[in-house]
C-alpha cells in the first residue's frame, strides 16, 4: 500500500471493511455466478467453434498452515452452497493430482475437476472475428469522454468506469488494484492443473503447451501501471521452489490494473441518473471469471429498455 494521502484510496478502506459482514452472501453469489459463468463460456466457444488454448484439468487449492488450512474448510461449505462440487484432497493425493508439485510443506488441499483455464486475449480476438463476419456487427474505436448521449450506452470500461460516471454525477465505488503476473514460455516441469496457494496468495494457470501464466499481489498505488521487479521476483522465485526443475529462463512479465470495488461484487445495473446508461463494470480480479454471465445479465436487463438498442439472436 503505497501511504501517500488519497482520499478515493482511504475511503475505499473504510468501504471495503464494511463490507466484510457480506463477506459469506458475497462469496456465494460470486461463486454462483462463475459456474453460470463456466457454462456459458464453453457453450460459447462450442457453438462459435472459437479455440483459445483451453485447458481441462480442474483447479487445486493447496496449504501449507494449519491455520489456513481450517479456514479453507469453512470456505468451502460457502462453496458447497453455491453449487461447486471441491473435495478435501490428502498430500499422497495432491501428489498424483499434479506430479509437478515438490513443496514438502503441504498439508493438504481441495480441488475440484470442472475448471479450466483459457487465455482470455485468444477467446477475445477470435469471439470479434465471429461477430464480425457471422453476426456483421460493426466495430468502431474513438475516445470517449463523457457519458451525455442521448441513445443507450453501456459503460465497461474498467477502473475508467468511474470517470466517465462522475461525468454524469454519479459515483462508482470503483478503485485501480495492481496486480502483477509472469508468463513462463516452454516451463517444462510445470503444472497442468491450475493451482492456488491461499497463503501466498498467488494462482496459476496453463495456456496450451509451452506457457505457465503465474499471477499474484494486490498493490494500491493510484493509476501505475509500472513493472517492479521486487513484485515479480517473488512470483519466480515461488514458482522455483514449488516446481522442482521448471524452466525459468524465458518470462514475461506483466502488471494491470483491476477495477476492485469495496464489495468485490461486479456492478450490473442501469444507471440512477441516466435512464439511458447502463454498467457492466467493477469485476476485480474476476473479470475473465464472471464476464460471460455478467454480459447475459447486462442484456436481459437492457432488454427491459423501451429505446432502440441492438437485435437479439
């Protein structure tokens, strides 16, 4: 946390500890938007025929602190409510799920077979291909300043979300959280099924054959975007000492800008000011987790919309 005074960052503090009372209603109805999520992801890519380095092989949560290690527990009957089917793995078990683990301190873990992993920027690039040429839908790029349109706008423009709102006086509990993460090209003794140490807080993920996507930290310094190498020299050396003999020699690093909202709940709705403005905005760290049902929310909302907008498949 960079101390300098800022008055959008230290009431987003005060917001966000507020919010820990809804931290089990929070979690749940993240959860349960993720698994709509997933469905809607893999119907998408199915019926488009779009390919984008997918990878099935669950997810597996993994602890090395007793302490951390119960909490997980109680997290886990959160999870169980939402509808996602995680078991408690043993280390013996965590050993034959994901060979490619050699920390000894593990204790244990959940894990769960329906995840998967994709890279995000494929899925994207093809997804407007299909738009383009199957659906002719027009893509145009021009700055945009200012939310005083007379036609429907819908507003998804991440931790720029906040600014174009207050143009029209209104305000996003919106807040730029960095986060850092390194693409290691051809790993080698790397893991395939996507992994997450609570205590480190840092998560993996496979994008095809040749590259391990290691992601991890959460810094509140304002609007930068810098990369600094005491942040992803962490994430290596993580990476060196839970993958025995990984390649690390060929890295990418890369840091970004979440748009965090005090909640850590997406905002989906239509504008107080504005009838004719809508949000789509606020996922977090969680963007590429809940932006399909988010969309299909957005949508079936704005269908309630007297105006013109666009046709509906």
């Amino acid at each position: 946390i960079n101390l300098t005074p800022d008055l959008d960052k230290y009431s987003w503090f005060v917001k966000f500890m507020l919010e820990i009372k809804n931290r089990e209603v929070n979690t749940i109805e993240t959860c349960r938007m993720a698994l709509e999520a997933h469905k809607l992801y893999k119907d998408i890519a199915d019926e488009e025929g779009i390919k984008f380095d997918k990878v099935e092989k669950g997810i597996l949560h993994v602890y090395t602190k007793d302490e951390e290690f119960n909490l997980a527990k109680k997290t886990n009957d959160l999870y169980r409510r939402a509808g996602l089917d995680r078991w408690e793995v043993s280390p013996q078990e965590i050993n034959k799920i994901e060979p490619a683990l050699s920390n000894p301190d593990i204790i244990g873990g959940y894990y769960n077979t329906s995840d998967f992993t994709g890279d995000i920027h494929k899925f994207c690039v093809e997804l407007t291909k299909v738009l383009k040429n199957k659906y002719s839908v027009v893509f145009t790029s021009k700055p945009v300043n200012r939310l005083d349109y007379n036609g429907p706008v819908v507003v998804c423009a991440g931790v720029g979300s906040r600014k174009l709102a207050n143009t029209i006086e209104e305000d996003l509990p919106i807040y730029r959280v960095k986060g850092y993460s390194i693409t290691i090209n051809n790993p080698g003794n790397a893991p395939w099924v996507s992994l997450l140490d609570d205590e480190a807080k840092i998560v993996t993920a496979r994008l095809g054959k040749n590259r391990l996507r290691v992601a991890g930290t959460a810094e509140f310094n304002g609007y930068n975007t810098d990369i600094v190498q005491a942040r992803i020299r962490p994430l290596i050396r993580w990476s060196e000492r839970m993958f025995q003999d990984i390649n690390t020699e060929d890295i990418k690093p890369w840091a970004g800008l979440r748009p965090m909202t005090p909640s850590m709940m997406p905002i989906v709705k239509q504008s107080k000011t504005r009838s004719n403005v809508w949000y789509n905005t606020g996922h977090g760290h969680l963007g590429w987790t809940l932006s399909a049902y988010t969309a299909q929310t957005i949508v079936e909302k704005i269908r309630g919309y007297n105006g013109p907008f666009y046709s509906y498949r």
